[in-house]
C-alpha cells in the first residue's frame, strides 16, 4: 500500500477510510487526463481551486476545446501520457475512461508519489472528490467514501435548503470582527455568548440579505453591548450519556457537549457522544480504576471548578443507562460550593427530549425540570 492509499476496507470501524481535508492549490500544478465530458467538469473544480491545469488527452471535445481557448492557465497536450507529465503536480486526476489509461496513469502517478483520482474507479483511487455545497466562503464536502455518490448528492441537495445561497456572508462578517471580539471580550463565556448572539441575530440575517453595512453595525452595536455585560461565571455540568447514542441525548445535552470548553469523562462513553465535541475543547479520559475511589471523584470536580473558575463551560460525561442516570451522583452533591454565580447540573438523557436534574452550589437539593427542548 503507498502513502496515499486507503485501507482495505472502507467500512471498518477503526477509523476514516479517506482523510477528510482542503487542499490548497492556488498557483499549483494539478494533472488532468481526458478530452471528454467527465474531463471539463474535473477541470472546471481544478480551475475554480485557483489551479494551473496541465491538461493530457490526444482530442478535445468542442466545449472543453474552447475552454483550453480561453484559458492560458490550462496547458494542453495531445502527446501520450509519459512520466515527465506528473513532474511539479500536486495532483493528478484521470477522467478518460479508458481502462488502459487508467492503469498506466496509477502506475505512473505512484511512481512519481503523485496522488491520483481514477473517475468512477475508487479502486484505483488515491483520494476522491466528495460532493460539494459552495457557499464560499464556506464549503461542504460530503462524501461516502466512494460507496454510494449518490448518497451524497442527495444529502448535499438537502444542505442546500437549509443553508442559505448568502451565508458565507455570516463568514466573512465574522471574520471582519473577529479581531475586535478577541480584544474587548475577554472571557471565554462572553465570546461564546457572543458568536451565539451573532449567528442567531439580526446582523447574520442582514449578512444573508446582503446588507453588508447595517451587518457590521448591527455586530459592533453587539460587541459594545456583550462588553458591557458582566462576564458570566463559567459552569459546570454533569451529564450522564445513557446508552452512548447521540440521538438519544436531550437538545441541552448535545448543546453543552459542543459547547464545552473542558470534556472529563469515563472510558466507557462512547465516541459518538465525543464527536459532537469541538475540536478545540479539552478531553480528559478518566483511567478505568479512577471511578469508583470518592477522592478521584473530588479530583475531577477540582480541575471542573479550576476551568469554570476561567469563565469555561466544564462538562464532566458518565456512562450509564437512563435509569442509572435519574439520580444525582451523590459525590457531586454537597461538596464546595462552586465560583459565585456557577451552577452543577445533572442531566439524564431518556428517549424522549423531556427530562433533566439540576442542582445548583452545591445545596444538595435536586429538582426536576421537565422542559421541551
């Protein structure tokens, strides 16, 4: 297997069978085998990525013919394909759908360590292209590992009703201020209210519209306003995961797990209710002798408190059935009172989106609140 190949098997539950990633190709090289159909609509992705085509293929169909007209980034040549043709590429890809061409191409692009994509031949695939929702700045892939494209497509048509045509407005409006958000919000809980504010707010629905002006506007009027508030005490949750299946969890669970800035929890939570974490949260997995020892426990809501003390969202994950999870875990009731302000939450996650336990600093005391989320 070479570098660029995927594993064996692309349903095997021990990881990615593709690494999902965005290539940067502006000013680069990228190869192109092909004169056809398959080959414009190849070349037309290259060109949009900023790439310079190098473009193989011993005839041209009309289209694809006056596209090579009109393009002096697109290098053609109607030579055979040869191993000179993959030096300085980054990539390669080959739309002919010849089957000789496509061997003798992954022949010669593994040669050259030049990863290849074969069109409609995943076997053959050193990488493959997903299906795309362009809402630049904003991009989706979606992909199935070259199982069923089909399926892809399909989930790429809903995205595109529930994501707006103007949305990567929101992006570039966050991006242009960002700078100031960092500078007069300085606690994690007041950027985090923030960005949430924004994107649910006026001035991303202004952004959408193409207001551009009255967005910025309405977002430093936001700032100012989110600057002058008190900065929040951070919290602590604690969350019991029930059969470790994400549809199962409450809204407010699957919400705070996103939002957390500190994830501790048991090995025995599943790693599909850690994948709705963010990427840059911290994640502590507690060692599998550390769960039953009641000073372990008082060691994990320390470092809790430590990082809500910052102004953090801290969220400690159990494993457990809902029925183990409707009641609060005594070792967490009765301790220290929190920072002034925090709170402990225990939320058990049942079939139905209905249920949760709070209790607050501490007092012992635990309420139900039945609310629909």
């Amino acid at each position: 297997m070479n570098a660029f190949s995927p594993p064996n098997s692309a349903l095997a539950d021990s990881g990615l069978a593709y690494l999902p990633i965005f290539l940067g190709l502006r000013g680069r090289f990228a190869l192109l085998i092909g004169g056809g159909e398959a080959a414009l609509a190849k070349l037309t992705l290259l060109r949009r990525a900023g790439a310079q085509v190098r473009l193989v293929a011993q005839h041209l169909d009309a289209v694809l013919g006056q596209a090579v007209t009109e393009d002096r980034m697109i290098i053609w040549t109607s030579e055979p394909l040869a191993a000179h043709h993959f030096e300085d590429v980054v990539l390669a890809i080959d739309a002919s759908g010849d089957d000789l061409v496509n061997r003798a191409s992954v022949r010669l692009a593994r040669a050259a360590a030049v990863p290849v994509n074969v069109v409609d031949r995943p076997e053959l695939c050193d990488f493959i292209l997903p299906a795309i929702l362009d809402r630049s700045p904003i991009v989706v892939a979606v992909s199935t590992g070259g199982l069923a494209p089909a399926v892809a497509r399909l989930i790429r048509q809903r995205l595109e009703t529930a994501i707006p045509a103007g949305f990567g407005r929101v992006a570039a409006l966050a991006a242009r201020v960002r700078h100031m958000v960092t500078e007069r919000l300085a606690s994690p809980a007041q950027r985090a209210s923030f960005w949430e504010s924004l994107f649910d707010g006026p001035a991303a629905e202004l952004a959408v519209a193409g207001q551009t002006e009255g967005a910025v506007a309405a977002a430093l009027a936001l700032i100012e306003q989110s600057a002058q508030e008190a900065p929040s005490s951070g919290t602590i949750h604690l969350l019991h995961t029930g059969l470790s299946d994400p549809d199962l969890l409450t809204v407010r669970a699957a919400r705070l797990i996103r939002m957390a800035d500190l994830i501790v929890h048991e090995p025995a939570v599943g790693r599909a209710i850690l994948d709705l974490a963010r990427r840059d949260a911290v994640r502590i997995r507690m060692r599998p002798d550390c769960g039953s020892s009641s000073k372990s426990r008082r060691d994990t809501l320390g470092l809790l408190r430590e990082y809500a003390g910052r102004g953090c969202v801290s969220v400690y994950l159990r494993a457990g059935t809902p029925e183990a999870a409707a009641t609060v875990d005594p070792d967490f009731v009765g301790l220290t009172p929190l920072p002034a302000g925090g709170q402990m939450a225990s939320d058990r996650s049942p079939t139905r989106l209905d249920g949760a336990f709070s209790c607050r600093n501490g007092s012992g005391r635990a309420r139900s609140n039945r609310a629909q989320e």
